[in-house]
C-alpha cells in the first residue's frame, strides 16, 4: 500500500508539465484542485489557467509563480476588442507554451468550457477530473452539457468527485473512476486541541453551530434561517465567501455571523471553537451530485455533525453513524439537542479516526497517479508495436 507521495515513481513525469484548465480562481477557495495540483507540483512544472478577466487593457497573460514548479495563468482580455474572445485565447495560450518552453504536458481540465481554445494542442493524454456536475449550478452556461460530451470524447480518463456523479456518468467513458474528495488529517486535527479563539469568534456565546464553505445557491439557508428563529440562543458561526446569490437574502438574526472568507490555515483555529459542525445543503439540482469535503474535515477536527441528506454524506457517513441526517429545521433542532447533551464522545471519536484512517490526499493523489501511469504505459506500448510490429520487452 503506498503510504506518502514519494513511493509514487511518477516516471512518466519525467519532462511532461502539466497544464490545467479551471473554472475555479487558485485563490478562491483552497480545496480539491489545489491539494492534487501542488502534489504534482513535487514532480514537475503545473500550469494552472483561470477563466480570462476582462479589462480595458491591451491583451496579456499575467503568470504568477505560486510555489516551486506551480504557476498561475490568468488571461487579461480587452473588454472592448472586437477580435473573436476564442482565437485570443489560443494565442495566449500559444505565448504561455512558447516562453515556458513547455515541449511536452499533459492536460488536466476542470471545465469543459475550455475546449474551444484548448483543441489545437497536442497533449501526451487528457484527464478530465469532473469534480462537480457543473451544468446544474447557477448561471451554469448552456451549452456546457454539449462540451462536457466532448471532452468526455477526448479525455484518455475521467476522475469523479464523489460516488454520485461516478453512478451518473460511468456508462459516459470506458476508463472513469470515482475519487471523493480526501482531507488534511493533521491540518484539520488540530482543531481538536486549540484553545484560543480567532478575535471575530472569540465574542460569539456558546452553543456555536458553524459552516466553512462557500455560501452560494447550494446553500439551504431558509433552515439554518428557521432553526436560528427557534433558537435565539444558538449561534450559527458561517464562514466563507457569499456568491452569485444577493447577501441582502440572507437570513439576518442577531444569532446568526457571518464572517466572510478566511485562510484555509486558519480554518482549524475556527473549527476548534464550533460545538456543533453543519452541513445545511439545499436538497436541490445544485447539490444533486456534490460530495462536500468538508464532511470528513469536520469529522478530522473532532466536531459531530449534522448534515442535510446529501447523498454522498448519507453514504457512507450517514450509515456508519458518523454524521447525523436531518431533513427539516425539526430534524435538525432534534439532533442539535442531543449533541449539546452529550458529556463524552470518546467512543464516536474512535469510530471516526478508525473510519478516517485510510482517507488522504496523498492517497488519492497516488491511486490517481496509478490511473495515469497505466495510459502513459500503454502509449508507450502502443508506439514499440507501431514501430517494431510487436511489443518491446
């Protein structure tokens, strides 16, 4: 079993980079792309390319080195050029792979939506990593649907964020395989013996329920709403970015805090002063296929749990009685009450780390590795056959 990054050989790394297409900004919110990427970063140069920004200056790529082998790629586009957006984009792209002196890569996408400026290249293979169902979420682009079918069409293998999407795309390519999202333990553990309260939480009473994720359409924010009208002496402690819904919707009790977003190394220095974690999603399309990493992070920090029934938190956390399942504000008020009576959860906590003992990015980065080892392997078969007529030994 291979037990840290380095007993991964990665040989077929070996003066291949890595070039990654995401909708999602490196510094939005620290989570599944950012934790594999800077793995691969350990063994070779990773491309990260954002989604353009529009400006009312000249075209331009702004290339920023993040960490050792690890660069960010933003496109600069001229709001006001009339020049196609796509045939733009190639040519920055075509600029990034020229100064970089990237003679071979391998493509890595989260978004589909970067076919039509990616096509023209030549990659030693494709991984899709389609960590969410992107065509369900809000302002989602129509014709996201008819782009993920090409890229399935193109990519050598496809890797799912969860069970869910796995169920619902696996007759979709021949080489797919599920990798719910993995956690930091030690990060995360730390939660579980911090004392001292950041300064905007120290000043919030106790009992405290919090949320650390991105506060979006996702959300099911009328119950946290309801249970915090219920309960005026609860507080609900929610941490991360408001986006593409009105904050002015947001439920506004004295109960309620939002923080806003904060430094995922600090995230265990919240997660310590919580009594109660939640996950409070929306039973929605949005959600359908999501599988929430912050499920086994709360568990690592020692928090319990109460979850909406996401399927992907009801199997296997939900089962295994790891997380509580609650579908209304009564669900939920219900197990809230039994957690803040409880005087010890030793036995549960056991449970937990024995459950948790053998989910890791590391992990999921290597088994991943494994994935992509097997396509360089079998192109390099393929060329011996091509050129020898039989398979070199």
């Amino acid at each position: 079993m291979i037990k840290n990054i380095e007993d991964v050989s990665c040989a077929f790394l070996h003066d291949v980079d890595l070039i990654c297409f995401s909708h999602l900004r490196w510094g939005f919110v620290y989570q599944r792309p950012q934790h594999l990427l800077i793995r691969f970063a350990k063994h070779t140069r990773v491309f990260f390319c954002e989604e353009p920004i529009m400006y009312s200056g000249p075209d331009k790529l702004v290339i920023t080195n993040e960490s050792k082998n690890l660069y960010v790629v933003v496109p600069h586009l001229q709001h006001d050029k009339d020049e196609c957006q796509i045939e733009r984009q190639k040519q920055l792209l075509n600029h990034l792979i020229i100064s970089m002196k990237v003679n071979h890569f391998f493509s890595w996408y989260y978004t589909p939506m970067a076919l039509p400026f990616t096509e023209h290249l030549s990659p030693e293979f494709i991984v899709f990593d389609c960590m969410d169902e992107l065509s369900a979420f809000k302002f989602a682009p129509v014709e996201l649907k008819k782009r993920e079918k090409q890229l399935m069409e193109k990519a050598d293998v496809v890797f799912t964020g969860g069970h869910s999407i796995y169920e619902a795309k696996k007759q979709d390519h021949p080489n797919i395989h599920p990798f719910p999202s993995s956690i930091d333990k030690s990060h995360f553990g730390l939660a579980r013996s911090i004392k001292k309260d950041p300064q905007d939480q120290a000043k919030i009473p106790h009992p405290r329920f919090g949320f650390a994720g991105v506060i979006d359409e996702r959300l099911d924010i009328d119950l946290v709403g309801r249970v915090a009208a219920s309960r005026p002496d609860w507080h609900f402690v929610m941490i991360g970015p408001v986006v593409k819904i009105d904050p002015a919707s947001l439920p506004n009790f004295p109960n309620i805090h939002y923080l806003g977003g904060k430094n995922y190394n600090d995230l265990p220095k919240y997660i310590a002063g919580w009594d109660v974690a939640i996950i409070p999603f929306a039973m929605n399309e949005s959600t359908k296929f999501i599988s929430p990493t912050k499920t086994p992070e709360y568990l690592a920090g020692g928090k319990p749990v109460i979850s909406t029934p996401i399927k992907d938190v009801v199997r296997p956390y939900g089962d295994n009685k790891l997380v509580h399942i609650a579908a209304n504000a009564e669900e939920f008020i219900f197990y809230a009450e039994k957690e803040l009576k409880k005087r010890s959860r030793k036995t549960w906590l056991n449970k937990v780390d024995n459950f948790l003992s053998g989910n890791s990015w590391d992990r999921t980065w290597s088994q991943m590795v494994r994935q992509i080892e097997n396509i360089a392997s079998s192109q390099t078969e393929g060329r011996a056959v091509n050129i020898s007529g039989k398979v070199s030994i």
